[in-house]
C-alpha cells in the first residue's frame, strides 16, 4: 500500500507534512481531510494500528471541538460512540494523518515522517 496522507489544505502543519514527504521522494496518496472524511471503518483500522488512544485522534484543537463541548463528553462516550461522531467531520479529526502497511502517524513529527524510507 502506498502512502496516505490525510491533510486540510489551510493547515499550516499539515503543509509542512506534505513538503517533508515531497522533499525525501515519499510517494503518498493526497487526501482532503474535510472533502474525503474518513469513514468509520477507515477511523476504526487506523485507530486499531496507530496503538494510540482513540482520543488522540481528535482535533482538540479544532473550532467544531470545543463548539460542541467534547472536552467533557468523550470520556462518557463509548469506543463505538467516538468513531462514529469523528466520520462525521473531519474537522473533528486531528491531521495529518499518514497511512500504510506498517504504521499511522497522527499528527507530525518530522522524524517520524523521514523514517519511512
């Protein structure tokens, strides 16, 4: 599987994500986070891969985030519940993403993204 790179076009991280993987030659597949949302079985595989908790791929920072209060109320939601409200929106989910067969970065880590090769 080639890469994915899940990213919103006026993230300023997420542009330099995307020029990190232009400059080192890593090929990737080009996604707009808020035009293509992740589905909720997508959310669910990555999730399961990234070993990470399922709040960390949230947009804390997000307007819609804090716009409807989900500080609070993901920690009553179920696993189910968390992955269902993050397919809805993909501004609720935190980018860049990147995906492939071995690992799903969330977020960007300029070392992270440079180790792939």
């Amino acid at each position: 599987m080639e890469n994915l790179f899940l990213q919103y076009p006026k993230c300023s991280t997420c542009r330099k994500a995307k020029k990190c993987l232009e400059e080192n030659g890593i090929k990737f597949i080009d996604r707009d986070i808020t035009m293509d949302n992740p589905t909720k079985d997508e959310l669910k595989k990555w999730y399961e891969k990234s070993g990470l908790e399922l709040k960390k791929f949230f947009n804390t920072s997000g307007v819609l985030y804090r716009e409807m209060g989900l500080k609070d109320k993901i920690k009553e939601m179920t696993e189910d519940e968390m992955l269902e409200l993050l397919s809805t929106d993909g501004k609720l989910v935190k980018r860049p993403i990147l995906v492939n067969d071995n690992k799903v970065l969330v977020g960007f880590k300029e070392d992270d993204y440079k180790n792939l090769k």
